[in-house]
C-alpha cells in the first residue's frame, strides 16, 4: 500500500501498511537524519520510501508533528486525498 507521511515541511511517500503513531515517530527519526550505511531496523522493514509513484496511488496519509509548516504543495496534496475520502491521522 501506498502513503504520505508528512513531518513539518518534509514528507516521504511511502510503500507499506499505515503506520501507528509510535512506527510513524520511528520511521520520521529513521528517515530524517541521514546516516550513510545505517541499515533499517528491523522493526521499520515494512516500509520504505518510494520515489516514482501517482498522487492517485496514495491510500494513506500520517502526519508527524514537526517544527515547521507544511509546505504549500504537501498541503495541496493532503486537500486531494481529503478530497478522495483519504483521512490524515495527526499524531
């Protein structure tokens, strides 16, 4: 399955189940500290982010709380899937 999940002004598409709030909180600190050679843990192997997929696609959508806005296109994004009956769970 196929999701956004959005942390402040950054987001990733994602290819994996929705994740609960405490997944979410780990995928957002995995995958927003760069770390070269870091292997996932095996707790997040159901997830991995995604680069070429359709906006149609997106079955999902997560928002982790950040320290920034969201950006403009990531708010237009979420407005289409609310749009399409696609809730946006806020943790």
């Amino acid at each position: 399955m196929l999701g956004i999940l959005v942390h402040g002004d950054n987001h990733f598409i994602v290819r994996g189940p929705r994740p609960d709030r405490a997944a979410a909180l780990k995928l957002v600190r995995h995958w927003s500290l760069i770390e070269i050679g870091a292997l996932t843990p095996p707790e997040l192997a159901a997830w991995r982010i995604s680069t070429r997929e359709f906006r149609e696609d997106l079955r999902w959508a997560v928002e982790v709380a950040g320290n920034t806005e969201r950006s403009a296109a990531v708010n237009q994004l979420l407005k289409e899937l609310a749009d399409r009956g696609i809730p946006l769970s806020a943790y």
